[in-house]
C-alpha cells in the first residue's frame, strides 16, 4: 500500500446553484477527520465503499451544517490509492464551502487544482495519459471529443505507446549487456539491433500519424469566415450559430474586430471565427486595423470559407498568410439573384440570410478535411504526448542512422536512451516535478 500523503480536500462540483454538490477529501486521516464532521447511526468505518446517511455537523457546538451521503474508501482500493471519502450534500453557492471550511479547520489543507489526480497517478492508479484524459473528458465540447478521452482513460494509448516502449527497452538491454561485459560486438548484433529500431521507428511513425489524421477530432476546427466588405460574413457566422452574435449592416466596413464562437457540426467542435471585410485599397485606419486582424486569423485557421457575394462579385485578395491553408470559394446572397440573369458561377452557392445551403456547406468543409463521415478514431494523442512521441522518434532515426553508418555501438546506445526517456515521458514512467507541474495545473479544483 502507498505511503499516505498529507490530508487534502477540495469541493469537486461546479460551483453556484444544484441539487448536490461533492466535497472530497484524501490522504492521512482522512477516517478521523471525517467522523468528526460527519454523524450518522451506521459506522462509515464498518461500511467502506458504502454511502451512509447523516448530518455534516460542525465539532465545535454539534450543529447542523447539512444532511448529506458520505462514503468511505479506504486506499489502496480508492481513486487515489490512498484513504478517502466523499461528502455528497446540497448543492448551491453557501452550503459546500461551509462543508469544507469544516474540514478545513479540521486539518486538512486545500487541494490543489488537479491534485486528487495527480496523486492517483504517482500510486499507480493511472497513468500520466490516462490522468489527462480525465481533465479531458470534463473538458470535452464534442463527441469525439468525449469518446477519445473515454478511450484514453480505458487505457488504449498507454497500451500501444508501452508496447513500443518495452521493445525499445529490450533492444537498450541487449546493446547495454554487450558493452557492460565487453563481448564482442558482430554484424550480427548490429542487423538484430537495426530491425529492432527499425520496427519500432515505424510503429512510432504510426503514432505520429494518428495524431495527425485525428487531431480535428481532438482538438476541433478553426474555420475562419473572409470576404471583401459586405459579402454576409457576419450573417453567415450568426446562420451557423444559430443566434444573432455579430452586426449585421449593409454599410460596408462595419465589422472591425475577429468574432469567434463556439459551434459542432456533427461530432467535432467548430471555432467560428468572423473577420474585417477585406479589400485591396480603401478604408479608415481602424477598418486596416481589422483587416490585419483578419489576415492574422486566416493564417491560423484549419480552414477558410472565402464568402463571395453573388450581386457583387468583387473578388477579394489572396494573402500571403493564407497561402496554404484549405480554403472553399463560397457564393452568398443566392436570395437576392435570379437564374433569368444567366447562369450562376460553380462552386457552394447559399443564402445566409434564408439558411438555404448549410448542411451542403458544413458536409463541403469537413469533407476538403477528410472527415465527413469519417470514423471516429479510437486513439489520437494530444499535443504534449505527440512532442513526446516526435522526439522519441526524431532520436531514434538518429540511432538508427547511427548505427548504419557503422558508428561506435555506445553512439547508438545513447541515441536509444534519451529516445527511451522521452516515450517514457508519454504515459509516465519517466517524469519530472515540472512536466508534473504542466499536466495538472490545467485541472480545476477537486480534480
């Protein structure tokens, strides 16, 4: 059984008005801590892992703060291996902080965000990925979203990333076994070794690759909304919300600022973002203002929807920041022009102002992405896990190369360490107080 940390407790719902709300506590003491605020008829300690009713009182006086469930999980069977216990009483903005300044006062200390979890992973209740995925199911805006984290914390990266780890560690002992005891080193050591970090330079490559196939549906989409002045971008961004968020007015130049918000087509999450009209002269400072705005928000987007009004046909510049970047050519205002005029330019054609349109051109985006209808996949990993794993694997080719070229096997060896160090780096078999520090302190109390 781990060694019990120093007593800690924390409200682990959202704060503000509901009908429960969970105060936990962990860590040494936790039991004796417990029974003095909490008194009920059944013994919390006779009855582990099993909610028991009674009322939270304060020691002092004996009155009543709350009636409320406890429970008691003495460790190592707990979330975070060690003792603890949930208070669960009436929600609201008074009542679970009055609970926890009673343990407070108690002796515990405040967690820290995301220390419940932090310590889950330093017992071995889970891994650095799997502790992430619990942020990240709380996190989640999107279904895919939801579903990767949920597979995270089933485990399905930390098996695939420790199944290359352990081959990788297989093939540094053999190479450290010969040169710890000075044997001769043969071709044929040299062809076994360079197969192994051969395959396993290609199952990292996968991992890579998984990353970046998946990560819309990880990290969502940034689709960014251009056009010259007037072209409907406002009234397209708030046809897509689903609500008037931007003005919308037929003087050209008006929006000045980027507007974003927050939508899902289907199982990603969309950053909609509207932008300064754009033209090549023309304009006060403060419209130039909003078109460096725009051409700065083009340049970071997954994808840009160049909105083209179909009573105007002003074509709009291409700028330098876009250059790049998938891009669809839009055709707006087909509300406003008849086909007696001829026939109407190729390419998406909608009506932002009647919604006609919408879904064709929602199913457009995220097919030029390659994710319309697209399976959501099962493993994607987030952005510090994939720097992780590119680094594994930028030094292990350098091993590999290593040794090709015929260098000193201790090159090699050294080369496959620090690519070791940092797969380690993954799931957590190798850590450091500030890589610690970076993962939790996205955490929100209580976590």
């Amino acid at each position: 059984m781990p060694n019990n940390g120093d007593l800690i407790a924390a409200v682990s719902t959202a704060p503000g008005p509901g009908a429960l709300a969970v105060v936990r506590l962990s860590g040494a003491g936790t039991l004796n801590t417990l029974a003095r605020v909490f008194r009920s008829k059944k013994s919390l300690e006779e009855n582990p892992r099993t909610l028991i009713r009674g009322r939270v009182v304060d020691p002092r006086d004996g009155g009543t703060a709350d009636h409320a469930l406890a429970v008691w999980f003495p460790g190592p069977s707990s979330f975070t291996g060690e003792d603890s216990a949930e208070i669960q009483g009436h929600g609201g903005s008074l009542i679970p902080g009055l609970v926890l300044r009673l343990l407070l006062d108690e002796g515990a200390r405040l967690a820290r965000p995301g220390e419940f979890t932090e310590r889950a992973f330093l017992n071995g209740k889970l891994s650095l990925d799997q502790a992430e995925a619990v942020a990240e199911i709380v996190a989640a805006e999107s279904a895919a979203e939801a579903k990767i984290a949920a597979r995270t914390l089933d485990g399905a990266l930390k098996e695939k990333v420790s199944a290359i780890f352990l081959a990788m560690k297989g093939a540094y002992a053999r190479l450290t076994a010969v040169l710890d005891f000075e044997e001769e080193w043969t071709p044929k050591d040299a062809d076994d070794l360079l197969n192994a970090l051969k395959e396993a330079r290609e199952s990292l490559k996968s991992l890579i690759d998984l990353r970046k196939r998946g990560r819309f549906y990880r990290d969502g989409l940034k689709v960014v909304l251009a056009g010259a002045p007037n072209a409907g971008k406002s009234e397209l961004f708030n046809a897509l919300l689903g609500k008037k968020r931007a003005l919308v007015s037929p003087v050209p130049g008006t929006t000045r600022d980027y507007l974003t918000a927050a939508v899902s087509w289907g199982n990603v999450r969309v950053e909609l973002v509207d932008t300064a009209g754009l033209r090549e002269e023309g304009g006060d400072e403060l419209e130039k203002m909003g078109q460096a705005l725009a051409l700065e928000q083009m340049g970071e987007a997954d994808l840009v929807l160049r909105l083209r009004d179909l009573t105007n046909p002003e074509r709009i510049p291409t700028p330098e920041a876009e250059k790049g970047i998938p891009g669809l050519e839009v055709w707006n205002k087909t509300d406003l022009v008849s086909t007696d005029r001829g026939p109407l330019p190729p390419g998406l054609k909608i009506s932002a102002k009647t919604g006609d349109g919408l879904e064709e051109l929602k199913e457009a985006a995220l097919k030029l992405l390659g994710i319309q209808g697209a399976r959501i996949p099962d493993i994607v990993p987030n952005l510090r896990q994939e720097k992780a794993i590119e680094e594994s694997h930028r030094l292990l080719e350098e091993a590999v190369a290593s040794l090709s070229s015929g260098e000193p096997p201790e090159i090699c060896g050294v080369l496959l360490r620090r690519s070791l160090d940092r797969l380690g780096e993954v799931t957590g078999r190798v850590f450091t107080e500030d890589l610690l520090t970076e993962v939790f302190k996205r955490f929100c109390l209580g976590k």
